[in-house]
C-alpha cells in the first residue's frame, strides 16, 4: 500500500474510532517525523536567511532587490512558521547555534567571492534582529 492511501486509512479508522485497526507504531512514527520535518525547515529558512544577511553585510557594493527580497521572504516564512507552531519558539537559539548559521555561512561562501575566515565563525546577529523586519534597514 502507498503512503498516501495509508494515511487515509488511518484517517478514516481515527475518524470512526476504529482503534483496533490503527498502524499504531507507523502512526507514532509519522507524528514524530512531522515534528521533525517543522524543527527542518525552521532550519532551512533560518540557514537562507542568515546567508543573505551575511552577503548583504559583508558584500555593501552587490546588493540587490533581489537579496531583500530573499530576505523579506525567509523571515516571513520563519515568522509563519512561529506563528502556527509557537513551541518551537524556544528552538531558536539553538537551531540557529547549532545548524542554521553554518548552513548561511555556507551559503554566503558559495555565492559571493569571499572566504570562510572572512566572516564570524558565530552568528554576529541576535534573534531579535534576525526576525525584525525592519532589518537590514533599507538603503
């Protein structure tokens, strides 16, 4: 059977209480996988986000719309993403800490000229202006 058709089943056993029909070890699998998958792109957007800040910080003579826009649209997608699910609030610091900032520096490295050692080896931006989008001010 596909995912998709399982899911439905499962679905429609949960909706009718069918409990003796529940994958219940697949199910509780599932459910920690999409925990997962929210805790992931928080990261990735984070990791997008902070690269962009950093070309746009260390590179002033490239910037363009096109890097606001980038911008503009990872912290609102980080943002809606808070918004939908606030516990992930406190995984902040350490998503950023821990995976999104090497992920950014990555991506700066690749899509500028410059170096890993011409950047932070740590997240120069606190979260709150990471998520302010006031920031960076517009030229």
């Amino acid at each position: 059977m596909d995912f998709y058709q399982w899911t439905i089943e499962q679905a429609k056993f949960l909706r009718e209480e069918k409990w003796s029909c529940l994958d219940v070890p697949n199910l509780l699998e599932e459910i920690e996988s999409l925990g997962k998958q929210q805790r992931q792109e928080l990261r990735n957007r984070l990791g997008i986000l902070l690269g962009h800040l950093l070309k746009w910080d260390f590179q002033p003579d490239h910037r363009s719309k096109s890097w606001l826009a980038t911008i503009r649209e990872q912290r609102r997608q980080v943002l809606r993403l808070l918004k939908e699910s606030p516990s992930l609030q406190p995984y902040l610091p350490e998503a950023i800490e821990e995976d999104a900032y090497e992920s950014g520096l990555n991506l700066a490295v690749s899509e500028t000229s410059l170096d890993y050692e011409d950047f932070p080896q740590q997240c120069p931006y606190p979260l709150e202006q990471i998520l302010n989008p006031e920031f960076p001010p517009k030229p």
